[in-house]
C-alpha cells in the first residue's frame, strides 16, 4: 500500500512537471525503453538509479513503469519538451513534498526529502516557485547538474545563502521565504 501511495504521488508530480513531456517533435521518433531508463538513471548516482523503479509518461499522458526497483527512489527520464536536461530521482518524501508544490498545498512537516538532478534542470525562477518563463524581477537563473534537500526545517536553510541572485556554483536555498524554499546543492 505504502509503495502504491508512493508510486501514485509521483505520478501527479511527474505529470504535472512533465506536462506534455511525451508530445514528441514533429518528424522525431519516440525514444525506445531502454532509452528511456538510461535518459533516467543518469539522474541519480549509479548505485541508486540501479536500484531505483523507472517510470516514463507515455503519449496519452499516463505514467508508466518501465523497470520496477528495490529501493525508495523512482526516477523519470528527460523531458524533451522542456529546453534542459531534466531527468530526476526523488525518495518518497522528496515526491510528497513535489506534490504539495504541484498542488499549492503546504509541504508536509518533518519529512526531508532528498532529489537527484545529476544532468541539471530546466532553468526556473528562484524566487517564483510558479514562474513558466523569465520575466522582469523573477529571477530566473541556469542550474546545474546537482542535489535538492527538500522539506527540512527553517534553521537549516538559514545556514545558505538565500539571495533572488544567487551564485550556483555553491549551495543556496531556492524559493527562500515560500514554504517551498529547498537547498539546491550543485555537484559540479
């Protein structure tokens, strides 16, 4: 039961961060599974994405296993539709934490929450945790390949930087000051 919560959670997050993920280009062909598992465990170290379950949206919008795992982490692959690289690996606090994000609800107290971004995101705003596109005064910036600690309490994020424009090249707290803010911790 626990796993299908699990499992059900990150198929509304990855939905909703993956709108239209599968609409493939005009003219480009679907990447294969084995394409897709590779695309998804480049998110996460090797010895987590090796374990972890792989899932991918199809076409119609459903989410789909493509390999179950053994550990607490589930991964997705790029998103094609978006300008970055953007394959993540989430555990199961870091899904319920994306999911309150997604639906505009407050994160759940005292769940820290670990995500892998290994290739780097699609570049966001780091003050509007709802921004689409750059616009004047939402300092949107390019991430990196890196780590996100999620869902910890305030006198941790205290410790980091908090500015709109932040250097990330070291650890920052993005969305500083929403009950969204997270570390963002590159890697490289």
């Amino acid at each position: 039961m626990r796993a299908r919560i699990a499992m059900n959670r990150f198929v509304l997050v990855t939905t909703m961060f993956a709108v239209a993920g599968a609409v493939q280009a005009a003219g480009k062909k679907a990447p294969t599974d084995a394409q897709l598992i590779q695309s998804a465990m480049r998110a996460a170290p090797a010895h987590v994405a090796k374990a972890a379950t792989i899932v991918a949206m199809d076409a119609d919008g459903q989410m789909r296993t493509l390999r179950k795992g053994t550990n607490q982490f589930t991964c997705m692959p790029d998103n094609p539709a978006t300008p970055g690289p953007d394959s993540m690996c989430m555990d199961n606090n870091a899904m319920a934490w994306a999911q309150a994000w997604m639906t505009h609800k407050t994160p759940p107290p005292g769940k820290l929450g670990l995500m892998y971004m290994l290739e780097g995101g699609t570049d966001a705003s780091n003050t509007d945790p709802y921004a689409t596109k750059p616009q004047s005064g939402n300092h949107w910036i390019k991430t990196g390949p890196h780590l996100m600690i999620v869902g910890t309490d305030q006198t941790f994020y205290d410790n980091y930087p908090k500015s709109a424009d932040p250097d990330t090249s070291v650890p920052y707290v993005m969305w500083a000051g929403t009950p969204y803010e997270h570390l963002m911790a590159p890697i490289r």
